[in-house]
C-alpha cells in the first residue's frame, strides 16, 4: 500500500521544545508569523502614535525576509494598501 501524503504541521516544522529552525540557509524563529500579523494589525490602526508606528515599522521590515522566504506573501494578498506598500519597500 502507498503510504498517503499528509499536511504539514506544526511540529513538523518546529519539534516541541525547538524555538528555531534553520530554513534554506536562513533561521526562522518560532512566532515570527504570529508576531508579525500582531504588529501589522496594529500598524494599521490609525490611532497609533509615531513612536510607535516607528518601532513596529522596524519590527515589520525586520520580518519581511523571512517571512517571503516562507511563501507568505505568495499564498497570502495583505489588503492593506500601506502596510502592502511597506512590505514591498523592504
């Protein structure tokens, strides 16, 4: 019999215990995706002051690589057309 082929899950990526992963050469933290939609969903918020904005800015630009290194972008459209024009900048 054929085994079936199976979805990838999390532990498939990062064992229990294991906060990073080297992936294609470059290390991948645990939580970089979580963190990175935290800290766009509150870059788009319109209250947010400049200090802050600035900081998670940072934070965003600082994800980016990674985070098209994992296929994001290619499987996911941000709608947001400033935080999509940031993310392209980078």
């Amino acid at each position: 019999m054929i085994d079936q082929p199976r979805p990838w899950r999390p532990e498939d990526v990062l064992a229990d215990g294991v906060d990073h992963a080297e992936i294609d050469g470059a290390p991948v933290r645990k939580g970089t995706i979580a963190a990175f939609l935290r800290n766009a969903r509150r870059w788009a918020e319109p209250d947010v002051a400049p200090p802050e904005r600035a900081l998670l800015t940072g934070a965003i630009a600082e994800a980016v690589p990674v985070l098209r290194l994992l296929g994001l972008f290619e499987v996911l459209e941000v709608r947001d057309p400033a935080l999509r024009a940031l993310i392209d900048a980078c």
